[in-house]
C-alpha cells in the first residue's frame, strides 16, 4: 500500500512533503513492533496515525485501545492502565482488569504519554522491556503482549531534563520517532482541508455550499492556526450553520478567526530595536561634522592668504575644494569641481585688518557650535559612564582631544 492508498483510506487530505514523509515513516514501521513516539501540536492528527500504524500491522485484527493519560486522575491510572484486586484500595470492590490486560495481543495508543506520574513511567517501562506487570494490591506478575504507540503534544527531551519524565523510558518509547506536520507547516493544504470540512458540513445540515475569494484565502494561509486541522474543522462547520452570505471575503472570514497577538492578518511587520539615536543626537552628528569641515576650510582660507592667493595653494587643496564643492548644491550648475585658474581671491582692504581666523570664530559662534559641541561631549561621557577613550571613540576624535575639550569647556 502506497501513501496515496493511505490517504484514501483514511481520509487525509494534502500534499505536503511534511505530512507524505510523516504517511511514509508509518507505513514502514506499522508491519514491526516496536514502539513509536508521535509528536506533534494538539490537534494535528496524531491518533490517525496511531490507526494506521494498527493497521497495516500484523496485529490489524487484534484490539485496538486509546487512553488519554492526561484525562486520568493521577490516583488511578496506575487501576486503569495494569487493573486491581478487589480491596487494594478504597472503592476497589471488584478486581478489574487493566488496559494492558485487555489488549493483550494487539495495541495501546498511549496519548498524552508525557502526563504520566514518575511512578506509572517506572510500571511502563518495565511493560515495554519485558512484557510484565503487576495488578494494584497483587503481587502476582501477569505476562502481555501489546504494542505500545505514544504520543504527546510536548518536548519530552525537555521534560527529561526537567526531571518530569524518565530517560530510559524515553528512549525506549522513541525507537522510531514519528512528527506530525503543524497545520502552519503546511500552508498548502489549508485550502484544499478547508473545502473539504466546508462540502462536509454544507451536505450534513443541508445549507448551501460556500466559496472562498482570493482575499478569504490568503486569511486562511496568514493565519497561524494554533488547534491545528481541528481548529480549522470547527471553523468550516460554524460558517456553514450560521454564514448567510456563501461567497465569503476576507472580512467575513475575520469575524470567524479569533485575533491572536501578533497576527498575520494581514502580515504584521515586527517593531524593529531602535538604536539610542534621536533626532537631537543625528543634527548633533550633522553639526559635528560641519564643524570638521569649517576647520578644513578656515585652514584653507588661511594659506591661500598666507600665500597671496596663487594657484598652487588651490592645486594643494584640490581635494577639500572638490569636498566643499560637492556638498554645496548651486542652482544652474553641475556641481563640477573649478578650474583653480578660474578661481578669483579677493584680497581683503588694507584698512580692513581683520583676522580671518577670528571671523571663523565668530561665525562659529552665531552657529551655537560650542554649545552643541559641549552638549555632544557630556552626551557622550554620560553614555559611557565618564569613560573618556569610549566617549572619543563615539564622538570620532582622539582621547586627548577630548580631553583639552574639557579641560576648554570646563565640563
């Protein structure tokens, strides 16, 4: 028997790679007997699983029992699972025969196996390694034959770790281990399960059929389906009992699908860590840096005076001209570098005897340059906790001119 046989006899729908890998590994080790471990999200279809494997076994025609080992009080699964002798505890009126006793000769589908009590994990064990037991209040050791399918909806390596769940029985119910696909997984097998649950439940309670726009669709793929197919089962058969309107949007799906926290309905871009920078400190950055290039350009200014204004100072500084020439954008230009023979000095009147380098400074002045300077510093030292090599690494000047900026600014 092939996946697809499988998929038709037991009615399962889709054509993920997941879930035809998940048929696959069921059908090879369904005609053995060793233990299987099926893991998987609650409501994924673990227990379909369990049936296959029973029954493409040899065991097909032997009995075939489910337990829900979370559903039994701890006080008595040990009664439910190996059976009792009438008086070993009270309301014990009768001897019983547990489920180990009655599905001797065929399988157990222990679900939820990762519930069991420490004590009950020790009993199982000992089932699994030997094929003994022993009824609660005998001391007589029974003999069975029973193939044990487990199950759980958790990380049993984690509760193993935790203490919660025996190692060696852990290993020894994960022979071959066995995951179901979460619905989420197999985004393209949504469509087809939920028209099927749809035509289902439609023909049921005889209502009219229902179909699905683009936008319905892609809710249904966006949506991260925590109950997995079971979910979605419950979900078709609402809309077909209680829809009026039988061609649905993606609204009238909405109202369907419960809001979960951080929804994709529609894709929910995640709040992206934002770095310490406000918009202060990035005109702080963009001031700082005019600065430096203020200080290129006083500089500049200063040797082509020094020097009479003549061509070979320019040609010497060709590199911060092409700078200043980029970052100033002139309307009717291209924004080219000059010619340096092109450039004209205008030399400053005699009866004019001013300090250009003074004038630098004033100009810096009515900028508030110093001000932003110091406020920058203190920035930076409160950042680093007054470690002054991390503040000059981060404002990008040396140690030691952060420091003759203190000493200056008497900060």
């Amino acid at each position: 028997m092939d996946v697809q046989d499988i998929k038709n006899r037991f009615g399962i729908i889709g054509n993920s790679p997941l879930l035809n890998r998940a048929i696959d590994i069921a059908r090879q080790v369904a005609p053995t007997d060793i233990s299987v471990l099926i893991t998987g999200e609650s409501g994924s279809g673990k227990e379909v699983f369990s049936h296959i494997i029973h029954a493409l076994s040899a065991r097909k025609h032997g009995p075939f029992i489910a337990v829900n080992c979370g559903a039994i009080p701890e006080g008595t699964i040990d009664s439910e699972l190996f059976g009792h002798e009438k008086g070993s505890f009270t309301g014990a009126h009768d001897a019983r025969k547990g489920y180990f006793e009655v599905v001797d000769g065929g399988t157990i589908f222990l679900d939820e196996v990762a519930e069991l009590p420490i004590g009950t994990q020790a009993r199982l064990l000992r089932v699994l390694e030997t094929g003994e037991y022993i009824r609660v209040g005998s001391s007589k050791v029974q003999k069975t034959n029973v193939r044990v399918i487990a199950a759980t909806n958790k990380d049993v390596f984690d509760a193993v770790s935790a203490g919660k769940f025996r190692e060696d029985l852990y290993y020894r119910l994960n022979t071959v281990p066995l995951k179901i696909p979460a619905l989420r997984e197999r985004k393209e097998d949504i469509n087809l399960l939920f028209r099927k649950f749809i035509a289902d439940f439609t023909d049921k309670y005889r209502s009219p059929s229902v179909q699905l726009d683009q936008s319905a669709q892609q809710v249904l793929m966006n949506y991260s389906w925590p109950g997995n197919v079971r979910q979605l089962k419950n979900i078709a058969e609402q809309i077909a009992v209680l829809e009026k309107d039988r061609n649905l949007s993606a609204e009238h799906l909405q109202n369907y699908i419960p809001t979960e926290a951080g929804s994709t309905l529609p894709m929910r871009i995640p709040n992206q860590n934002k770095d310490d920078f406000s918009e202060r400190d990035i005109l702080y950055k963009v001031l700082f840096d005019m600065k430096k290039d203020m200080m290129e350009l006083k500089k500049l200014v200063a040797e082509i005076i020094q020097n009479g204004g003549n061509t070979s100072s320019i040609q010497s500084n060709q590199k911060v001209i092409n700078q200043l020439y980029r970052d100033i954008e002139i309307p009717g230009s291209n924004n080219l570098a000059p010619d340096p023979h092109q450039l004209v000095i205008h030399q400053p009147d005699n009866d004019k005897s001013y300090d250009m380098m003074d004038e630098a400074e004033e100009v810096e002045e009515s900028l508030s340059l110093i001000d932003k300077e110091s406020d920058l510093i203190k920035k930076a030292l409160k950042k680093h906790k007054g470690k002054r090599k991390l503040a000059a690494h981060e404002l990008g000047i040396s140690e030691r001119t952060l420091y003759r900026k203190i000493k200056e600014l008497e900060l």
